[in-house]
C-alpha cells in the first residue's frame, strides 16, 4: 500500500511538472492551443492520479475519476489532434465515452458492485486513449516520433482493456478498489501506464515545439500569399546550387496593374497564387521574388531545357482562363532565360535573367527570350504544345481551364507536385 502510495505521488508530482511546462511553452510560443489542451489533459491527470493513491474507495472519490480520467484522455486527444491537423472530434467517439462513463455512474448511485459498475468506465478510458491513436492514425506522413507515440498510446489503452476481461474472473463481486489496488495484477497495469505515460507526453510536447519550429521556419522562408520562397530563400538556393551550374528563369505576369485596377487586388491576388501553382507543378525550385515577378530555378539544367519549359508555362498560362475576369480577356506572361556556371556571381545570374527578361517585354510580351553571352541574345515566340494544365483545385475551381491533353514532354516537366497550401488558398478563394 505505501509503495502504491508513493508511487502515487511521484506520478502526480511528474503531471504536475509537466502540466506547468505545457503552460510555461503555452506562453512563450505565443500561445499554440494544443499546448494549452496538454496542460489541461496533465493537470487533470495529476489530480486523478492523487486520488486514486489514497483512494478509500467512497463513492465521492469514484465520482471524481470517472468524470476526469476520459477527460484527460480526451484533452490529450485534442491536443494530439491540432498537432497532427485532424483537429476535428469524433461524435461518435465522444458520445460513446460520455455514455459508457454515464453508465458507470448510475451503476455506482445505484450500489452495484465496484468489480462490475468499474467495467463500463475502464471502456471509456481505452476508447479515450483511442481517440489520440485515430487521430495520429489519420495524419499524413507518420514519422519515427509518431510510430512512438502511437505505441505508448496503444501501451495505455491496452491497459484499460485488459481489465475489462481479467477484472471479473480473478476478484469476486466483494472487491473494493483499495483490494484490487493492491493486488499483483492491477500494480503491474498501473506500474505500464506510468512507465508510458510520461514519454507519450514528451513525445507530444517535442512534436508541437518541433511544428512550430518548422512554421517559423516555413514563415521565414516563404512568400505570404502563394506559397511560394520568398526572395531572401530564393537567392541562397541559387548560391547553394551554382556548383553544379543550371539554369534560372525569370517571369513576370503582364500588364498585371490592369488586372488589379480593373479586377480589384483580391481577383489579383488569385491571379497570383494561380501562376504560383502553375510554377511550382514544375517540381523545380520557385519563389515570388516582386510583387508579379516570379523565379524558377533549374540545376544542372541547359539554357534549352529551361526555354522549353518557359515556353510551355508561357503557353499554358495564356490559354487557360479564370472565372473572375472577363471571357475574352487573356493573361500572359513573359519569361526570361539565363544558365550559369559554376563560381557566377549571383548578382551576375540574376543581371542577365533579367536582361532577357526585359527584352521579353520590350519584344511584344508573351514570349521567352534566352540571355547568350557575347552574341546576339536569341528569342522564341512560344507556340501552342499540346498539353493541358494541371488539375489544381479542381481544374475549373482554380481558375485554369484546358483544351487539350498532356504531352509527354509536359509530363517531364509539369509533373504532379502536392501543393496542398496553394490548393485550399484557391479553393477557400473560389468557394467565397
């Protein structure tokens, strides 16, 4: 009993710990509310776990851990649930809980035995623990520290429904829970739940600084409105990549200041994010680097290939349509190719992208012109090539409309690239 008893406590002092640090990173990582349902689900716990340490057995003190134990467990789900993005609950789930904790409450007002009336709520504390395993379950791309958290979660849940058949057949209806507390069997499920039960927190906690970590990162390195790399992680691709030479090509969206006066900036701002798609299906490194200038980076590639590509994406851009500018009115874009060489300068590569850019424009727009040092610069006015744009958001509800089929060549280079941000911004934008 004293060892139950100090065990008790040491669980409950590491609750309370890690409660106060869910808090202590609530606040100083501007207040992520996973963390916040961590505290929660640890405070919680910590006060279950004091109870049932000195538990009597009073119907009082049952009360108390049937309403808290699944609210712990369901806390911590919600937590797990916003980490992972399936911050969505489970009706079901949760209307099973409710129910079976009911249950055993009114089996407990109505004094059926405690071996019995304990039954249903250890059903609903596994199925708890299973919401936070169905959550992580449904995520996309479980890594390492999600297979364990996932199996210190499987460790607890499959504590509470071992006890469902094994609590009948070895203690008699006489059995108060300070007896079965005691015994060998129930020490042995308490001593696995709080072996598991603290990693699974740490586990948690180092995913959720670890997400914001990475959204800071993401925050730092990328365009706000498309998704895209920012200028300042655009140019340290370039230097990163310049050893093995390549390609870059600049593009700006033409006449776009019409389109923003005539539309209004929000059809500009869809405009925008479309040719965003456009660029990074490519699979090549992008980046809005102005506000309708776009970069495409191409390593180990010749001037050539980015000139077939640019003149695809030139093509494609201005064949497709959106539905909130007028039939008859086209985009274009034009594009400016340049190569590089290992050792260039970068401010060399991006002078001479942009000389061929401008000659682009200054050449009727709606083309690709190709920077050749020491020579006449050599243009190509981009003919139609057969292919389709990509179904971004559902082709239509993306604002990008296709007439014909994909060419092989357009497979190489317009292959399909998961942009799952830049789809829901232009889903969110065309549903409203």
């Amino acid at each position: 009993m004293n060892t139950m008893v100090s065990l008790g406590f040491v669980q409950a002092s590491i609750f309370a710990f890690l409660a106060g640090l869910s808090v202590a990173i609530y606040f100083g990582l501007r207040r992520q509310s996973s963390l916040a349902w961590l505290a929660a689900a640890m405070f919680i716990g910590s006060i279950v776990i004091l109870i049932l340490s000195q538990s009597n057995g009073t119907v009082l003190e049952q009360l108390a851990v049937i309403l808290l134990l699944p609210s712990a467990y369901l806390c911590f789900g919600q937590a797990a649930g916003l980490v992972v993005g399936e911050p969505r609950a489970y009706p079901g789930l949760l209307a099973t809980v409710a129910g079976l904790a009911g249950v055993s409450l009114l089996l407990l007002l109505a004094g059926i035995p405690f071996i019995y009336q304990t039954l249903p709520f250890q059903l609903a504390c596994g199925l708890a623990v299973c919401d936070s395993l169905i959550r992580l379950f449904r995520a996309p791309g479980r890594r390492v520290l999600d297979i364990c958290l996932m199996l210190a979660l499987a460790g607890i849940a499959g504590a509470f429904f071992l006890r469902l058949p094994f609590f009948p057949v070895l203690f008699d209806s006489a059995a108060t829970y300070p007896s079965i507390r005691d015994s060998s069997f129930e020490s042995m499920l308490l001593r696995l739940t709080a072996i598991v039960t603290p990693p699974a927190v740490f586990l948690l906690l180092a995913k959720i600084i670890g997400g914001v970590i990475t959204t800071y990162r993401t925050r730092s390195e990328r365009d706000g409105l498309t998704g895209l790399f920012n200028r300042l992680a655009f140019d340290e691709m370039i230097r990163d990549g310049r050893s093995g030479g390549g390609a870059l090509i600049l593009c700006d969206i033409d006449y776009f200041k019409q389109v923003n006066d005539r539309y209004g900036h929000h059809v500009g701002d869809e405009i925008l994010c479309s040719f965003a798609v456009l660029l990074a299906r490519t699979g090549q490194p992008a980046a809005r680097v102005g506000g309708e200038e776009f970069a495409l980076l191409l390593p180990r590639r010749s001037a050539a290939e980015a000139a077939e590509l640019a003149g695809m994406l030139c093509v494609r851009f201005h064949a497709a349509s959106h539905p909130l500018i007028a039939a008859d009115h086209r985009l274009s874009a034009s594009f400016g190719v340049a190569s590089y060489e290992s050792g260039d300068l970068l401010r060399d590569v991006l002078t001479r992208a942009d000389s061929a850019l401008y000659r682009a424009k200054h050449n009727g727009r709606n083309r690709v012109e190709i920077h050749e040092d020491g020579a006449a610069a050599g243009s190509a006015r981009t003919e139609p090539l057969g292919y389709e744009p990509a179904n971004c958001c559902g082709g239509a509800a993306a604002g990008l409309v296709s007439p014909s089929p994909v060419s092989g060549s357009a497979r190489k280079w317009l292959g399909a690239l998961p942009m799952t941000r830049l789809k829901a911004r232009l889903k969110e934008a065309s549903d409203s």
